[in-house]
C-alpha cells in the first residue's frame, strides 16, 4: 500500500470532529455567507469585475470541511451551469456537507474524497476559482498543496486562500506548547478534557485570557481541537507570506480580512493619528513593509485571508468610466453617503465605523458628495459623471473625467479598503 501524503493524524482528527462543527438542519433557517465567496468580491478582485458566472464557471474547493463554501458558492450559482467540485479528505466533514447541500436541494456540486496534494493525478480539470480557507497550513509541506492548486488554476483564474496569521496567534502558541507538556502519551479524550480544564483556570496576565475574546467564542470540542490540539499546524507573518506567494509563486495578493477587509493592514489606518512622524515615513515604505508593520501594530491577525491571481491587474480598476461603482456589506446609501463626504477646506471627512473600531479618513473633493448622491449600484462612472455636469453649478465649466476620477479618490479608497464600495463592468449589469 501507498504511504498517504497526508498525516494519519491530522485525517483522524476530521474524521472525528468534523469542520467547523455543523447541524445540516440549520440550512432551513439560515445561509452561511463565507467572506472571500460572495460574487462580487471574487469578480472585483480576480475577474476586473467582468466575469458574469453564466458561462460554466468551475470552482474547486479544496479542503471544504462540512461545507460553508462550497453550499454559499453553490447558493449563488444554482440557477447558472456553474459546477463546484468539494474536495476534502474526511468522509464524515463531506457527509455533513451533502446532507447541507440535499436539504437545499442544490445539484451543481460534485464530491471528492481525496487528499489536496494528489490532485495534479485526479484529472478534475481546470477551475477558474479555488477556495482552500483552513488547510494548506494543517500540510507537512504546505508549499505542495500550492503547487497541487496551482497545477489546475486557469492562467485568468483565481484563488480564495487562509492561512494562520502568526502575530495574532501568538498566544495560542504558547498555549499549544503548554499543552503538548501537559498531554503527553495521552489519548484524544484526555487531551479534551485537559485542555478544557486549563482554559477554565487561566492566570490572570497568561497572555492567551489577556486577548479574551479575539480567540473567538467557539468552545465545542471541534474548535478547541482545532485551534489548540492539532497535529500540525504553522502560521505565517505577512513578509513569509509576500515571500512564499510573490516572490516564490510570481502571485498577486489582495489581502481581505473577514468584515474588515485590507484595513488591517494599513498602518496609516491602524496607527493613531498622533504618530505624525512615523506617519510621514509610512509613504516611504513598501506595501509589503506597510503591511507587515500593521500587523505588528494591530496584533489581532490570527489568519490572512486573501485573493491570489497570477495576473497583476486582476482587480477592477478604479479610474475606468465603464465601471460601476457599488455598495457591499453594509445598507450605506449614495444620498447619505453624499451628505457626509462634503468638502470641508482643509477638513477630512472623518468616518467612524463602530463594529470595525475604524477610522477612515478622507479629503472629499468639491464634487465627491454629488457623486456618492447618483451611485445606485447600476449606473457607470460615465452616466454618473454625466449627472454630476448636468447640476446647474457644473453647467459652466463641467469638470472631465479625469478630474472627477481624482475629486473623488480619496473617499472611493477609504470605502474601499474596508470593503464597503466594489466595482463591476457595465458588461455585467
Ligand atoms: C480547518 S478545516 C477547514 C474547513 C473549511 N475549509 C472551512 O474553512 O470551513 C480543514 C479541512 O481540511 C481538510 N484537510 C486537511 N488536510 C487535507 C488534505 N491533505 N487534503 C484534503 N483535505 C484536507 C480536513 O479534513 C478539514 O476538513
């Protein structure tokens, strides 16, 4: 027989305590939204917002666990021919995901059970979007479940990745190593137990009660196993990242944390306004350098989940009269929008979003707010535009478009690093 590529462990463990934990009967209540499958956010990030889903659009997701990608991806394309192929090693993680998708009544998905890494040999054929949230870092070599995800990415396609963060683990670390002293020569029953009593009796300043909450509230055995028991695990800083995915694989990484978006990742965001001088330096620095120095601020990045394409200019484009400009996220209306971003002379516009704890700070340019007021999430830059010239106080000396593009770049990059404005091709209305 074959020597698995996978650790015996590691399939055990999904075996047993399948991924997130589910109840398949919870598909008659609600709809799990995973935050790197919607629609379009896959199509502003690796189609240039072009890609309209009709035309046999093939997904892979890769280590789908019990199913909250695959049956949101599924969800959205079920009246298109798109087809989703869910791999996954564990039998018991794809049983819960078939029964999700049946009480649905979703077709479009087809079920493997394999291992990523043999993939290449599956003759699965090629996808043009990959899902594989959770996975590649529970791999001996997780650089050979790239190069197995790579092997059947269409050159114009795109791939949704999670990996650990390892700054915002930091503490989890250290509990794993408390752990692992604490459980050895035990069985998995046992190390449950231990692991429950210790995290119910925490010092005070142990650094993992210290960041309380950001671990999460998930404390059924599956999670605890998950996070504080696995067989193998590693996390990656932002430079490892840059220099596994850019540098050693030549892809483009649009970073998007979960509700957050890059904000996390910006220093000039995450920094208090106070550090002028270190401010000043931030233009200086590289995106990999600015990123990485977020993380470092900010601290909570426990995982780093983004969009890889080969294409560098896989992202809609801002600055293209043919696209349109659209609300994601949060109920923000372009009237309201526009009452907010009024030009102020030398005043930002500062906005405050409570639940994200963000700051976003924008210089609105004279005619920002009459743009945010005929954004509809159909109308074209163009059309747009042509609205803002037709306002009795443009009539005169009606900017271009080129002018109305940099007028409104400030605020369209504060909306955007959060996620909350994306951009389509009119092909796609
Ligand atoms: C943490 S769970 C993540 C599940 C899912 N991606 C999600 O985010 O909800 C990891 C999943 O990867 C699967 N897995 C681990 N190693 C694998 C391998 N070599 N090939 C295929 N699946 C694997 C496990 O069975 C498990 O279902």
């Amino acid at each position: 027989m074959n020597t698995p590529n996978y650790l015996p462990q590691v399939k055990e463990q999904y075996e047993h305590l399948p991924y997130p934990p589910c109840e398949p009967k919870d598909e008659h209540n609600r709809l799990i939204r995973t935050w790197l499958d919607s629609l379009p956010m896959i199509n502003h990030y690796c189609f240039q917002g072009k890609e309209g889903f009709k035309n046999r659009f093939r997904i892979l997701v890769a280590g789908g666990g019990t199913g909250d990608a695959t049956i949101f991806l599924s969800e959205q394309l079920k009246d298109t021919n798109a087809e989703i192929v869910h791999l996954d090693l564990s039998s018991s993680s794809i049983a819960l995901a078939k029964e999700r998708a049946a009480i649905r009544k979703l077709t479009n998905i087809h079920w493997v059970q394999q291992s990523i890494l043999d993939i290449p040999q599956l003759e699965l054929g090629q996808f043009d979007y990959i899902n594989c949230i959770g996975v590649l870092h529970h791999l001996v070599d997780p650089d050979a479940g790239m190069n197995a995800l790579l092997s059947v990415l269409k050159p114009q396609g795109g791939i949704g990745l999670m990996v650990y963060g390892q700054i915002g683990r930091t503490a989890i670390y250290q509990m794993q190593s408390l752990l692992q002293l604490a459980n050895q020569g035990c069985n998995e029953a046992d190390k449950l137990l231990h692991a429950k009593e210790i995290l119910a009796a925490l010092p005070a300043l142990n650094w993992y009660k210290l960041a309380g909450d950001d671990y999460g509230d998930d404390q059924s055995d599956a999670a605890i196993y998950d996070s504080l028991l696995h067989s193998q695990d590693r996390a990656y800083t932002v430079p490892q990242l840059y220099e596994w995915l850019a540098d050693g694989h030549g892809l483009t990484i649009a970073l998007s944390d979960v509700n957050r978006g890059r904000f996390p990742y910006l220093p000039e965001m995450t920094l208090g306004r106070e550090a002028h001088k270190v401010r000043h330096l931030l233009k200086e620095r590289s995106e990999r350098d600015r990123y990485a120095m977020s993380e470092l601020l900010i601290g909570d990045l426990t995982r780093h989940i983004m969009y890889l394409t080969h294409r560098a200019d896989a992202k809609a484009p801002y600055g293209d009269p043919e696209y349109i400009p659209f609300f994601v996220h949060d109920p923000f209306c372009g009237r309201a929008l526009g009452e907010l971003f009024v030009q102020k002379g030398d005043e930002p516009t500062v906005l405050h979003h409570q639940e994200l704890g963000a700051m976003l700070v924008a210089y609105p340019g004279k005619y920002s707010s009459k743009i945010f007021t005929h954004i509809d999430g159909q109308r074209t830059f163009q059309e747009i535009f042509e609205l803002v010239r037709a306002e009795p106080e443009c009539r005169n000396a009606p900017p271009d478009n080129e002018q109305l593009f940099a007028d409104f770049r400030q605020p369209f990059d504060a909306l955007n690093s959060i996620e909350r404005i994306l951009l389509r091709h009119l092909s796609c209305r």
